[in-house]
C-alpha cells in the first residue's frame, strides 16, 4: 500500500475536530438524559447550538489546533488540545452564568453536558490523532523491507532477544524462526514462531529467505558456533551475537548491543583450564617484573597476574602512551595499586638493573621484543640490538640477582626462521637455554603462533582495509597460520612458569592452521559484503623473509608430554653455556659497526637453521 506523502490539508483537519465537537455534544444530551432528551432541551439546544460552534471554532483558530502534522502527534499536542478544549468549554460556561443571572433564568445548553462535551471531545480528538500516526508507523513499516531474522538458541537468552526485536519500532528486523540444537523442541512454537533443529539451518536459511542469525547462546562450543555461522555465510545471512549478560545496560539488552560476530569468535578455541594452585604457588606475594607489559601479549600479563595476588607488578615499558593507557584502564577496574608503572629500555643494562635493585623481583616475564617481519629485514641491527641484546640483559641480571623464575614470551617464527626477526627470537632462546645449565634461576621458554588483536596481525590490517573498501592485500593464496587469542596465549606463558624447572621449551598445542586468504574471505562475508562485487582481494607476492607456513617445532625437535594436554615440551639441542656467550657478544658488538651483512652472517652462526628468504641475505647462505 501507498503511503500518503502529503499533509493533509489544515481546513480538514479543523472542520473535523468542529465536527468532533459536534458529534460529542450530540452524545453528551442523550447520556445526559439516558437517551431519551426531553423535546424542550432538544428545542433549546438547537436555537442556540450556534453559540457553541461559535465558541469551539474561535478556541481552534485562536490556538491552531489545526496546525500540527497528525501523523508526528506528540505530548505537546496533546496538551494544546486539552488547553484549547478546556479555555472553550470554560468560555461557554461563563456565558451560560451570564444569562442565568442576569436574564431569564436559564442556561444556553446545561453545564453539565457541556463538561461531558469536553471529556468526549478530548477524547474524539486525541485518539483519532494518534490512531491516524499508528496508521502511518504501521503503513510505513509495511512498505519498507524488514530483515528476516532467525534466532539461534530458543532458551531464555532466544526468547529476550526476540522481545528486545519484537518492542523496538525502530529494529526493522522480524523474528521469524528459532533453531535450536535440542530436539525435543523441533516442531513447537516460542511466542507464535517456530522452532527448528539446528541440523535444518541450511534449509530454513533458504525457505525462510533469512537476512539475519542472532546466535544468543551464551556459551555456545566452538564446533557448534563454527558449524552454525559457516551455514549462514553460505546463504549470505549476516550474523550477530548477543552480548553477555553482565555487559547489558540495566540489566535490559538493546537491539544496538547485538553486534556483528567477529573472525576472533570463530578462530577462538575451548578455554584452557589452568592449573590455578600451581600458578597462585609462583606468584602469590611475589614482585613481578613484566617487560613490553604495555604490549598486547605484556598487557594480557598484566590483568591476570593481579587476580594472584602479587605482592608487586613492575610494568616496564618504553612505550609512554600505551603505559599510560593500561595504567588508566588498571585504575578505572580498581587494580592499579598493585602495579608499579615504569618507563625504559631493556637494552639499557644501567636502567633494567637499577629495577633490579630497587624492586627485587622474584619472576621475570620478558615479552619485550621488535616483531614485525618486514621492518626488522630493513632493520637487522635493531632486531638484534632489542630481541638479543634486551634478552641477555634481562637474562644476565637474573642469574646474578638469582631471579626464581624467567619467562621468555618467543614465537614460531623462531622456528626454521626466514627471517631476520625470527632468528634473533631463536638466538634469545638459545642464550636463555644456554643460562639455564649454570643458574640457579628457572629459564623457561614459550613459544606460539600469531595472536589475534595484537597490533601488526593480519586480522587488524584486514579489518581496516575491509573499512576503506579494500581492496584486501595478500602475500600468497597459500599462505596458512596458527592463531590464539590473546588470553589464551597468556595462560600458556603463566602455565608453563609454573610446570617449568629450567631449559625448556613450551609449545602450544594450536590445532590446525589456517589459510589466510580463507580467512580473508570469511572477514568480508562477516561484514556483509560481498567479494569481487564489494571488494576485492588482491596478491602482491611474499614479504623479504616471509614463509607460506610457519612451524612450531623444527625437523630436529620432538616433543615430550606435559601434564597439560594443549602444552607440549620441545626437546631441542642445548648449546654451550660460554660458546652461546661468546657468540651472543661478538653478535651485539657487530652493532657499532653498523653492517648489516656481517650481523646477519654471524646470526647464521648461532642460528644454523636460519635460511634467509630475503634476496639481501639468501647469497650469505653460500
């Protein structure tokens, strides 16, 4: 149906609210005499019904009643209408006392209809004005396209979420149908709308000609999420999530709170479950030092080692912002007087031991390092100077100050490295294993893959490629990695400090990797868009030093069970102690000469398995 673009005319509009009245009047008479008016007060109302027009039609003109937009009615015009109606009714009144007292003893029309007029007028006015705006919204809803919506999960958190849709005008989305993944419920009704098998989602996606899934299970398993979306991203139906409850404004979810689900949601695994005695054991009353805690795996540190209840947690960083950022965020949480937030460089050796001496820390966990691949391939110098260097520094400081535990924060990239950054990373796992076999100090290493959110990860750069239009950039179409969140990262690193005794190497266990221009595709459908139509993916070739797939464990390594299942030790060669020294010094030293040739062939040294893929470097392999 057609709505009505133009305003109905004003002089319509006030003949009918004269006719309201009118009619009111007409209805106040016969239920003022239970139907039955006495022909006399018939007679006496229609010689001077005249009066009252009068009056009523001098009230709407004098106020406008007439005026305002029916179908944008509002309180206000409520308000005039009862103003205008009562000034008038008001009038009438004054005129009939006027008569009664000083001519002949009786009124115009009785005082008594003319109050019921009033009510009844209101009444006529009121309604018919708001009536004609439901009209209106209810037209004009009907004309525009609403999303079909199909809820995932026809429990409580479904049947909120339905209702949140269903009262909200605004929403233009229309519940349509529930999957659930309980049979018993196949075949019945929440609230007039079926509900569905889960097993079905391909079919109702496309017999129900569903735009939207709003998946409200609160704690829904990875496999059933995965499975669930990946039917919706091949019927093009955008998915959203219901946030936690704890997160709801007042208790009441929004339709506005229901966000599109994220590549982190589906890339995400089950929870680690954390031996939290173990870990409490090492870091309970304990000053802890974190290094690059202002960064994203340093930060995620951070917020859960103050849930164990340290004594201290020195916050060491270079990076002013950043600091002040996680400091301001530690205060709004009430945490921050567990934390000591201070500025350096861990290639300083004079300012990391003044920490040393002033906070005396018990464990140390070093997540400071420069990673991102193609910066450190035009910047060895630096890699080595931060990733090396910083390491030996820390690492020395924690031998002689007799550190309990030190925790290495590496990456697979130091694995079979291609890459300038990743065999500085293996270079700092070798001197940190090398210091384990003449120190009292725990040297323990952990070692994992791309984290997503961390700044530099692809997800990031796609994210803000997709929100310029793209196109989205890719070094390879067979380029493939392992993800984790960040929490889970962090429950490795503290996990393996507390199943640590000194030399080894972590490694999570991170199920199967993923193909990035899979996952790419996947963003852009998240996002309601379409590739090659919205955007395109385009192949600019491999980075200097970049592989098509990264390693968690090199061909001489095996791996030894640990008592958690997801974590698993590397068994790989152990170096000499003065050997690794030596080296690692004759390393740092080529700093000052500034030669990026001789640093990297010397880094190929102490890192056999490094075979540059950077044509700069490839001919040194010679």
């Amino acid at each position: 149906m057609r709505i009505p673009t133009r305003n109905t005319p004003r002089w319509i509009i006030f003949l009918a609210d004269l006719g309201f009245s009118i009619l009111a009047l007409i209805l106040a008479y016969f239920i003022r005499f239970e139907f039955q008016p006495p022909w006399f007060e018939v007679a006496l109302a229609l010689r001077f019904v005249w009066i009252f027009i009068l009056v009523r039609a001098l009230s709407f003109i004098i106020s406008r009643t007439y005026a305002g937009i029916i179908r944008y009615t509002s309180t206000e015009d409520t308000k005039r209408i009862f103003l205008t109606l009562g000034a008038g009714t008001i009038a009438f009144i004054i005129l009939n006392q006027i008569r009664y007292s000083f001519f002949d003893g009786v009124y115009f029309i009785p005082n008594s209809i003319i109050i019921l007029e009033f009510l009844l007028s209101l009444f006529a006015m009121v309604v018919s004005r708001i009536a004609v705006k439901l009209l209106y919204l209810e037209l004009k809803d009907k004309s525009r396209d609403k999303s079909r919506v199909a809820i995932y999960g026809a429990g409580e958190a479904g049947l909120i979420a339905k209702r949140t849709i269903d009262q909200d005008a605004g929403a233009k989305k229309s519940v349509v149908a529930f999957l659930d993944d309980e049979p018993k419920k196949e075949g019945k009704k929440l609230e007039g709308t079926s509900i569905y098998h889960s097993s079905r989602a391909d079919e109702i996606f496309e017999k129900e000609k569903i735009d939207e899934l709003i998946i409200s299970i609160q704690k829904l398993p990875k496999d059933k999420k995965h499975k669930m979306v990946a039917a919706a991203l091949r019927h093009n139906v955008r998915v959203l999530t219901v946030p936690p409850v704890k997160s709801w404004i007042n208790g009441e979810l929004s339709v506005f709170q229901m966000r599109n689900i994220r590549i982190e949601d589906l890339l995400g695994r089950e929870p680690i479950l954390l031996d939290n005695k173990n870990i409490l054991g090492y870091l309970e009353a304990k000053t802890i030092l974190i290094t690059g805690g202002a960064g994203s795996i340093g930060s995620e540190l951070v917020r859960q080692i103050v849930h164990y209840h340290p004594k201290k947690v020195i916050v060491f960083d270079q990076a002013e912002s950043p600091l002040y950022d996680l400091q301001q965020e530690l205060q709004r949480n009430g945490l921050g007087q567990q934390c000591e937030f201070t500025i350096g460089d861990v290639r300083q050796e004079d300012r990391v031991r003044r920490l040393f001496d002033y906070f005396k820390p018990n464990v140390v966990f070093h997540a400071a390092a420069y990673k991102h691949v193609p910066l450190m391939e035009e910047n060895p110098t630096e890699a080595v100077l931060a990733n090396v260097k910083g390491t030996k520094v820390l690492a020395d400081l924690s031998h002689e100050y007799n550190i309990e535990r030190f925790v290495l924060v590496s990456t697979d990239k130091a694995v079979n490295p291609t890459n300038v950054m990743g065999a500085t990373k293996r270079a700092a796992e070798i001197y940190v294993q090398s210091r384990s076999q003449i120190s009292k100090t725990a040297f323990i290493t952990t070692r994992f893959g791309n984290v997503l959110g961390s700044t530099g990860s692809v997800i990031p750069l796609f994210k803000k490629q997709i929100e310029e239009g793209g196109p989205i950039t890719l070094t390879h179409p067979d380029v493939t990695r392992f993800f984790m969140t960040i929490p889970e990262a962090v429950q490795l690193v503290l996990e393996a400090g507390a199943m640590g005794k000194g030399g080894e190497i972590f490694v999570f266990d991170m199920g199967e990797s993923v193909k990035i221009i899979h996952l790419a595709k996947q963003m852009i459908k998240l996002s309601g868009l379409e590739e090659g139509k919205d955007i395109n993916i385009e192949v600019t070739g491999l980075r200097p030093g970049e592989k098509l797939f990264e390693e968690l464990l090199t061909n001489e390594e095996n791996t030894l069970p640990t008592h958690h299942p997801k974590i698993l030790r590397a068994r790989v060669r152990e170096g000499n102690p003065e050997e690794c020294s030596k080296q690692t010094d004759e390393l740092i030293s080529l700093f000052n000469a500034q030669n990026n040739e001789k640093l990297v062939r010397k880094l190929k040294e102490i890192v056999p398995e490094f075979i540059s893929n950077n044509s700069e470097f490839s001919r040194l392999d010679d």
